[in-house]
C-alpha cells in the first residue's frame, strides 16, 4: 500500500484516499466550437507515461481535500505533493534507461532487469 | 515438429525421457520481416500464429522485451467466458470460446481448457435485474448463460453460504456452463511452439525502443538488439501499449494499472466452477493442484510496478471469506501483479492508426485472456487486410471521436 502525505494533514495509509487520475486537465474555453477528435481528447485521451506524472488524490478519510502529487509510476515514489491551484512543480527522476524497461526496485520483471 | 500424444510420452518413458527437442527456436532477429508483433504474451503470439496459418505470412517475428509469457497472460486467472452485454462484445468473446473449444487438438498442445462454468452472483435487487437482463441479452446473441435461483446457486456450488443473515445474501446468479479456465502458460507455449513451425521468428530478451516512420508510413524498429526493417508493426503489449504508441505520437484513452491476485494452500477438491462477484469485488476458482486462485479489482492508482496494495486484497478476501465460510482456515501462498491496460469504456482497442502500418490491440484491461484466440484471429486479420473485418471494426479507436463506446462496466468490471 502506498503511503501518501495529504498536504493538510500528513501522511497516511493510500486506503484513506480516493484516486482522481491524471492532474492539470481544464474544460476547454471554446467548448461549443469543438470538434468531435477535441472533445475525444478532453474525455477520453490521457497520457500514461512510465515515469514521472502529476495526478490527482482526495483525502476521502480525512480533510475530504483534493491535491496534486507527483509519482514516479515506474517505482511507485512519490516525488512532490502540493495543493490545488500550485503550479506542478519541477522535480525529476532518475528515468529507466528504456522506454519500457524495469527499475531496480518495484517490479518483478526480473527478465527485463537482467537484460538491462 | 513431433506430435505430442499418449504414444510419443510412453516411448519417451521408457528411454530416460532423453529424445525431447525445444518446442520452438531461439533465432537472432534478422534484418527484415513481412511484419513485426510487440509483444510475446497470449494475444501477440495468437496473432502471429493466425497470421501464418490464415494469411500465409511466414516471414514475420514476435518481439518480446522479456520470456514469453511473462507478463499478463503469465499472470492471470485465466477465467473464460462470453456472457458480455453488447453485440460487440458477445460477436468477439464468443468467437474465442468456439475457438478454445478445439484450440487443444488444433494446437496438438493440452492447454487443460476445462469448461466447468462460471457463475456471477448477484447480492441485491438491483444486481439481480442487471444479470437477468444481461441473460435475456445474451441468449439473443445465442450464448448459453442461464439465471439460477440461490437454491440452484447453493446446488451447483454447494460451499456457499446463502443464509438470509448473511453480510453478502445472494438472490441468485447468471451461470455459463460453457465458461470455466485453463493453463495460461500452455496457451502461449502451445500458440508459440505452432508458430515457430510455420516459419514465425519468436524473439525473446528484445526490447522495441523505436518505430522508424517516414512520411507517415511505418518502415521498421529499433531494438536492444539492433534495428529491423519491416512495412507492418503490430504492437499487442498491454499494459505498456501507451509506451509504444507514444513512439508514434498516436494518443490513446488507455491507463495503466496494477491488478493482482493470490492463491491459497492445495486442499482438496472443493469450489468445482468459477464463482465471481462485482459487489464484493472478488472472485475464485480452484486450480488442478488444488490451490484456491482469487482476485479482485485493479489497484486504483496508475503504475507499471507489477505489484499492488495489501488493502485491495484484504477487501476482497474479506467478502470471500463471508461468502465461503470454511475458506478461514487456509493461509495463503503467494500474491502477485500484473499492468493492466484499462479503457474508459472497459472493452478493447484493435485498431489502425493515423500512422500506415502501424496497428493497435490493447486495452483489454483486466479481462482480455477470454479473448485470446479471438483477439489474434480478428487481429490478425486487420494486418494482414489492413481492413478490419466485421468482429474488429466495432473496436476501432475513432468509437472515442464518434462517440460509439461499448459499454462493458457491468460484464468487465471485476469480473475478469
Ligand atoms: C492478476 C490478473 C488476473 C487476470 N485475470 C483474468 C481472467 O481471469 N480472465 C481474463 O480473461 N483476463 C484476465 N486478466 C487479463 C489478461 O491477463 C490480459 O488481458 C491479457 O493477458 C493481455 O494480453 P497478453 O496476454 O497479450 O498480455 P501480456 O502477456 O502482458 O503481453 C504483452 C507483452 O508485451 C511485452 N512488451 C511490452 N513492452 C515491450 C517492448 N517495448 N518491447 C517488447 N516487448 C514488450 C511484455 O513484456 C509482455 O510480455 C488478468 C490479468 C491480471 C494481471
Ligand atoms: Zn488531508
């Protein structure tokens, strides 16, 4: 289970947690001038990189709050959290030496890492 | 290629079991191919395999970063089925039930298919309206489920508690006779060992860091063993098919997360079908050597880690252990995880691309081993035509711009 610290509160089992998915998409301004491949881009399309990503948390069990963190989904690793309406900030990881290669830690793909 | 039968095992038995060869080869990639397939899991290996025997495409080689297997279909229940809801579905998931039904003897491989039924339990009213509908639905499209009662439950599945008292009371459920699983690992060894014979290249510990694309049309891929020129790239590598596609730019609707499961200690013959529930988010079978195999839902959050929460687990251990008093007293032996490649609309994507050459079949999320020889057939189909035929076209990714979802939440939820 993830440990994940709610910047109001502190940290906390991840089972204290509702998960939103990816962070920092806004409603489109000009949403009646749309055509269908843009609004299929704002519903349905998400990035899912392995790797750093800025997603969304609410603190379901404690402050009800949402807030943004940023994880490394390759290793699991939290890297910043931060609250709703900050700016995402600019951290960094170190990043697999492949596109879709495995970490030292947090996979049990042990075929790719030897390949490594 | 020898055949394996009673004959050749006995022959075998009495010489030291020293005559058997590798069921298929170990090649370096070559320079060129007719077409590449990422991904050496079920539904790569089956596509390979249809893709030869069906379309005469020999000259082909499947790309796989680790061993065969060892992803999803490596790691899954293995619970077959095709009560779905939509024609769709029903048109795709049935045909992979015909097809398993001889896929054994096709294969001259025992992928120890045992058709021993599958039952959805329902726990409320509303659940119960939901299931018969989904009944009605199904034998339209000519599939075999039928509503049990629960004293009809309790008969086929006698360990369930349906006591009225109970935390999860269960009204009745949807059973498919025809359902049940089989040996992952048989399945790709077998689709694996019968596409080598036919020419297929099976590259194993080869990672795809690149597609190669000029003017929009697919020309080959670089590897961690060097590149290769092919007019036709076939990526089948669930949950890391967001990562191929990216080398493409093509965008895609799917997420990836972990789902795990767990078996328990061998006991004895206990749960004769598979028993699964969306409520409890749990589901069990039990396996040839007699471990209690069970699941749950995905892990909420997105990773590529291959392992999930201990809390998703005990959620749904908790439901079972209300479900199946007895199941208590077993300790269980091993947990695990697999990526799945989750779509918002919990079918798949088969699918060309704005890219020539470039195919896509994906997020099958955590539901697609049923698929398996369905999946390949219709797939391979698409490369090989560049025209998807009428089981595919319907999964097409442009149904995320015309808005022609199939809705599967109530069929693929939590049971996979
Ligand atoms: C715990 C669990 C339980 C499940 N239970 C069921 C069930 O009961 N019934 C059911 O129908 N479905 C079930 N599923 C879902 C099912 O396993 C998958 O939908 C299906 O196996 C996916 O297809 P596949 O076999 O081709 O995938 P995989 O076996 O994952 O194949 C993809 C392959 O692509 C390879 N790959 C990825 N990137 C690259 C690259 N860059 N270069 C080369 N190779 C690459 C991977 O190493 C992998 O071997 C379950 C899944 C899990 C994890
Ligand atoms: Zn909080």
């Amino acid at each position: 289970m993830l440990l994940i610290t709610c910047p109001h509160c502190g940290t906390r089992d991840q089972s204290e947690f509702t998960y939103g998915g990816e962070a920092h998409i806004s409603r489109p301004a000009n949403s009646e001038t749309m055509t269908d491949a843009q609004w299929a881009e704002f519903v349905f399309m998400r990035n899912n990189p392995k790797g750093v990503w800025a997603e969304r948390w609410m603190h379901a069990s404690g402050c009800r709050k949402w807030f943004n963190a940023v994880r490394d989904t390759s290793t699991d690793r939290f890297l910043a959290v931060y609250k709703i309406g900050e700016p995402r900030p600019n951290v960094t990881a170190a990043g697999l030496a492949t596109p879709s290669g495995e970490p030292v830690i947090g996979s049990g793909n042990d075929a790719a890492k030897v390949m490594r | 290629m020898p055949t394996y039968s009673f004959l050749s095992l006995l022959r075998e038995g009495f010489t030291g079991h020293k005559g058997w060869t590798p069921a298929w080869r170990f090649p370096d990639p070559k320079p060129a191919y007719d077409a590449v397939i990422i991904g050496g899991g079920g539904h790569g290996l089956a596509t390979a395999y249809y893709l030869a025997k069906l379309h005469g495409m020999r000259n082909i080689a499947v790309i796989e970063k680790g061993w065969i297997g060892g992803g999803n279909a490596g790691r899954n229940t293995t619970i077959i089925r095709s009560n779905y809801l939509e024609d769709a579905s029903a048109a795709i998931y049935e045909h992979a039930l015909k097809l398993w039904e001889g896929l054994g003897r096709e294969l001259n491989y025992n992928i120890m298919m045992s058709h021993r039924g599958v039952m959805n339990l329902a726990h409320d009213e509303g659940e119960a309206r939901v299931l018969k509908r989904r009944t009605e639905a199904n034998r339209l499209n000519g599939i075999d489920t039928e509503w049990l009662d629960a004293k009809q439950v309790k008969e086929f599945c006698p360990p369930i508690n349906i006591s009225a008292g109970s935390r999860f009371p269960v009204l009745g459920a949807t059973l498919q006779r025809r359902g049940g699983v089989n040996r992952h690992d048989a399945v790709v060894w077998g689709y694996a060992r019968a596409a080598d014979v036919m020419g297929v290249d099976i590259i194993q510990n080869c990672e795809v860091t690149g597609i190669k694309v000029e003017a929009g049309v697919v020309t080959g891929i670089s590897t961690s063993r060097g590149d290769i020129r092919t007019p036709k790239v076939a990526s089948v590598a669930a949950g890391h098919t967001s990562i191929i596609a990216n080398m493409v730019g093509v965008r895609l609707p799917i997420q990836s997360h972990p789902l795990q499961a767990w078996v328990s200690e061998p006991v004895k013959p206990l749960i004769p079908c598979v028993v699964m529930s969306n409520a409890v988010h749990a589901y069990v079978s039990q396996s040839d050597k007699g471990e209690l195999v069970m699941g749950a839902g995905i892990d909420p959050h997105n990773s590529y880690t291959q392992r999930g929460g201990l809390d998703t687990i005990e959620h749904s251990l908790a439901a079972l252990i209300e479900l199946f008093p007895m199941f208590s007293r077993l300790r269980l032996l091993r947990q695990w995880g697999g990526i799945v490649d989750t779509c918002p609309d919990a079918s798949p994507i088969i699918t060309k691309t704005k890219v020539k050459g470039f195919y896509i079949n994906a997020g099958w999320g955590t539901g697609g081993w049923k698929a398996t020889p369905g999946s390949g057939h219709a797939f391979a189909d698409l490369v090989a035509r560049d025209e998807p035929n009428a089981i595919a076209a319907p999964f097409s990714v442009e149904r995320f711009s015309s808005g022609a979802l199939v809705a599967e939440h109530g069929a693929a939820a939590v049971a996979h």
